[in-house]
C-alpha cells in the first residue's frame, strides 16, 4: 500500500490515459468523434471517467441500472470529471437455473470483465465506476478493474425487497422450495402459483445472504466499494446518492492518484473473507475471492479460508440457514456497525486503504452500533456458530479441495450411499420423482469448469431436496457449485473435477461416501486399489462444445480450487 506522503507529494496526471486520445492537433478526428457524444471543448480538459452499466431487462436484480448510471455520472461531472456510460451483459442465473443456458452464467463473469477491460482501455478511461446487480457481475467487475488497474469503484444496484405470502416474507429461493413441496403434494397448483406471483415485487438482487449480497458485503470490506453501500436497497434514495458519491470518489482517486493495487491487497482480501463468514455469506465467494485475486497477482489460496475460517465467528441470523432478509439487516444500520465490531475485536486489518481516499478504521470513526433488541447480527460472545460455516475439504474425493456450507444444522457428519447422476437434469428428475430416498449420497458429476462447460448451481435440485422433506436425510455432492440459496449437507467445487479423471468420476451406484465436516474430508469408502483400477479404465469423454464462447472457456478455465479463471 502506498504511504500517504507519497500519494500526496507525487504529481499526478488526470488525463493519464484519456490525453492520449485527446490531445493534440492529430486528434482532430478523435475529438470530433466525442464531440457527437456530447464532449465540449472543457470537456477535453478533464478526466474521462468510464460508467460500466450492467443494465438490461433480462432480470430484475439490473432493470434499475440504467437510472444508476446516469446519477453516477452526474456525480463524476460535478466532481470536475467527464462522464462516458457504457454497457456490459448480464445472465440471470435465476431464470436460466436447471437448464442448459446456466453454463453460461460463470462464463458471464469473464465476458462481463473481458468487456469492461476492452471498453475501458480502448477508448482511454482515466477512471472506472462499474454498477452490478446479478451476483456475476460483482466479480466480473472487479476483475475488470485489477487488470486495468486504473482509478476505480465498484457500485452494488442493491437489494430486492422481500415478497409476502400469506403474511411470511419470500424470494426467488422460496419458489425453488415450492417446486419440491408440489411435488411431494404438499402444496396445491394454486398455491404454488401464489408464491411464483409473489416471490419478485420489483427491482434489485436476491433477498438473503445469497451471492450477490455477499459478493455486494466483500466488495465493501475489501475496500472497493463506499461505506455501508452494500446494504442498500435498489429501489432507495441511499442507491441514488451512493451512486452519485461514487461517480465523485472517483474523480477524487483520479486526483490523489490512488489505484486499485493500492486498495485490494492481500490483507484487504482477509477483510473480505471475515466479512462473508460473519455474514454466513454463499461458498461462491470462494471462487469469486480467488478469482479477484489472481487478478490482482494476490496470493489467495482456498487454504486462507481454512485459516481464517478457524478464529472467525458466524454472527448474521440471514437467509438461507437464517431467518432474515437483507432488507431487515438494511434497516438495523447495514454492515458498517458489524465491521466497527470486527475492528474492535483485531479482527480485520483497519490499516487498509479504501476507496474513499481512508483506511478502514478511519472510515469508521463515528459509526455506532446496532439498535439494542435486534437480533439479527449476534455478539461476539454470542455467535451463531464460533467458526466458518464455508469448509474447505479434502478427501480422496477432493485430492485439490471442495467446498461446502456447514451451519450446524445440517450435522457435522454424513455417510450414505451413492445415486449417480452425469447431470443436474438428471439427478432433478430423480429427486422430484421420488427415486432419491432417505440415506443417498447424489453424485453430482461433468457439471465442472471444463466437463459442464461453465459449472452450473445446483439451486433446482437442492431446493427440491428442501422441499421435499429430505434435507436432513440426503446430501449431495457435485464438480458443479451452488448458489447461494443453497442450504442443506451439500459439497461443491469438487476438483479435479470428473472431466479431468477426478475420482468423482468413477463413483457408482450402492458405493459409500463420508462427509465428515469435523475433518474436513468427503471419502469414497472403497480400497485405494480399487480406485486405481476404476481410473485405470475410466476415458474422458469428448467435449459437449467444439465452438462458441462455451468450448472457449472448456479450453482456457483453470480449476475451480483457483478461482476458474481464464486469464492465469
């Protein structure tokens, strides 16, 4: 991190990159491109400050952007900059989930980066301010950003308010659950329709401590985004002004010369990893996490989970494994009271620097604390659980580390016998057909990285194993992930993955499995030579894509254990 005598004495040049385009009689012709846009002759003398919209109507976590956008860039204008609004994909893995098209929805977040990158450096942005909703785009963004390591500030678009039916606060996760309490006849075709009507009043991400609030929360803490930004609804006055502020913040780092690599520093990604364990945030963090460091050339290891997993309490009572929406958590006062608790205890690193032109713990002065009575985040004394509820394990069915969501709930402790499924449709149908009983281990498996291509969630059958009453009398085991509505015995990111001859890919039918969470490990219960000779036999099969962006991605995708990154 740079010293603040030097961030202060260095002169710094606002049209770093933009005078290159700019300046000069040359570029005549570039400045009367601009001036179509709207450039003024002042304009050229100010700092371009790019605004990566991830606007579209493909789904109601980014519908609100477009409007994000502009306050953003009204912001950076006041502050002295020139604003630029660009656009960026989205997928909604909400719509896609349990089809073909959720292969695409990993895949998004290099595309998202890869297109912010391209823009950005293409037309010479001096600064960034990128505004994301789907959970993919959080990451997307910020990978964006560390590759072009210009001034930059991530704006989360904010959460959803809750639905309601029959009085009970809902999301997108209860209608997944309802798919399985229908198929179990538990519900009627009329009630199902009412909470498929009711779950998605509007605007905004997921309602609990899914992905894209829990990658919104570690953006936060890692220093990337405002204080208390990430607590927001998408439809307040707060988003308003938090995009506006950021469209300044950036202006403002621009002047003092502050970039990204002076921001996401190896300690700041411990904030965020304290962050979403407190928060009993989704095990995509993990993925996302690491991916975010890579590219930043941050040694981040699935093992810096582990370690700081063992002395870092759960204390947020949030959906999935909790009670409450993130609107709740909103009302109590957001995340910065949690993270003045955590400074308290030595529990984050105050010294890093953030966005804001501060460190942490100077952000935090004057912040108080929780209103007394709630019960939504617990003490220090008090936790919910006194360790991660992400388990990093490993196992002769994870040789390179899995991950799973270990509340307490679940058990510590699962040993069944194995149903196989060569995908997600086919272990679905099982499950809601009533194949999958009382003492199975799903398998899972050629939903990975490479073998999917794109490594799907697993939401659909998790969700139907809830809601048809077997979530305390199943697990399931995947090379795919999860979202983070996901809850239950379940382990993911299991690497090598089956398309890389990982013993997942030679379990079969009848065969035991151990998940064992106090150890951390997830075992086939069969003779080592047994395994050799199932490897020994087994062949790779052929990839499901020869083309497009999914054989692309089969081609250059690193394991998930190091973030599935493309760019290594």
């Amino acid at each position: 991190m740079k010293k603040k005598s030097e961030m202060n004495t260095k002169p710094v040049t606002l049209q770093r990159f933009s005078s290159l385009v700019v300046d000069g009689a040359d570029k005549a012709p570039n400045r009367s491109m601009l001036r179509a846009v709207g450039f003024k002759d002042q304009d050229f003398r100010k700092p371009i400050v790019g605004i990566a919209s991830t606007w579209s109507m493909v789904t109601p976590c980014n519908m609100h952007i477009d409007k994000l956008a502009v306050q953003a860039g009204v912001g950076a204008d006041k502050a002295g900059g020139k604003s630029i609004i660009f656009n960026t994909i989205t997928n909604s893995d909400g719509i896609s989930m349990g089809t073909p098209g959720m292969r695409y929805s990993l895949v998004s977040r290099e595309v998202i980066a890869d297109s912010i990158e391209t823009v950005a450096a293409g037309e010479g942005f001096d600064g960034v301010v990128a505004i994301g909703g789907c959970d993919k785009n959080m990451p997307g963004c910020l990978i964006a950003m560390s590759r072009l390591n210009r001034p930059s500030v991530f704006v989360y678009g904010g959460t959803i308010m809750p639905g309601n039916y029959n009085g009970q606060d809902i999301d997108v996760v209860s209608v997944f659950e309802a798919v399985g309490a229908h198929a179990n006849k538990d519900i009627s075709d009329r009630q199902l329709k009412q909470i498929e009507l009711n779950a998605i009043p509007g605007p905004g991400s997921c309602g609990g401590m899914y992905t894209a609030n829990t990658m919104a929360s570690a953006i936060e803490a890692l220093g990337m985004s405002l204080p208390n930004s990430s607590a927001q609804a998408a439809i307040s006055r707060d988003k308003i002004k938090d995009c506006q502020d950021a469209g300044a913040a950036v202006v403002n780092l621009i002047k003092k010369g502050i970039r990204p690599s002076d921001i996401m520093t190896k300690k700041a990604f411990e904030n965020a990893i304290t962050v979403v364990i407190t928060l009993g945030g989704s095990t995509n963090a993990v993925l996302h996490l690491l991916a975010m460091a890579n590219s930043m050339n941050v040694k981040l290891t699935i093992d810096d989970f582990t370690r700081i997993g063992k002395k870092t309490p759960v204390l947020a009572d949030l959906k999935p494994s909790g009670k409450y929406m993130m609107a709740d958590f909103c009302k109590i006062g957001g995340i910065t009271p949690l993270l003045k608790m955590l400074l308290k205890a030595g529990l984050l690193h105050g010294d890093c620097l953030t966005v804001t032109g501060k460190t942490v713990k100077e952000n935090l002065r004057g912040v108080g604390s929780y209103p007394k009575g709630q019960d939504i985040v617990h003490s220090l004394k008090k936790p919910i659980n006194d360790h991660s509820h992400i388990v990093i394990f490993k196992g002769n069915l994870a040789l390179d580390g899995a991950v799973a969501k270990i509340s307490g709930k679940e058990g510590h402790k699962f040993t069944g016998k194995a149903i196989v499924f060569n995908s997600e449709e086919e272990s679905l149908k099982a499950i809601l057909s009533g194949k999958v009983k009382k003492g199975h281990v799903i398998v899972v498996r050629y939903e990975g990285p490479r073998g999917g291509p794109g490594m799907r969630e697993m939401l659909a059958p998790t969700s139907a194993i809830m809601g048809k009453g077997l979530g305390d009398d199943v697990a399931l085991i995947t090379d795919g992930r999860f979202s983070g509505g996901t809850h239950g015995f379940v382990v993911g990111h299991i690497t090598p993955e089956a398309f890389d001859g990982g013993v997942i890919a030679i379990v079969k039918n009848g065969d035991a499995i151990t998940i064992d969470a106090d150890k951390r490990e997830v075992n086939l219960e069969i003779s080592k030579a047994e395994i050799k000779r199932r490897l020994a036999s087994w062949k790779q099969p052929k990839p499901k894509e020869k083309r497009g962006v999914l054989a692309k991605y089969a081609k250059l995708v690193s394991s998930a254990s190091e973030g599935a990154v493309t760019d290594n």
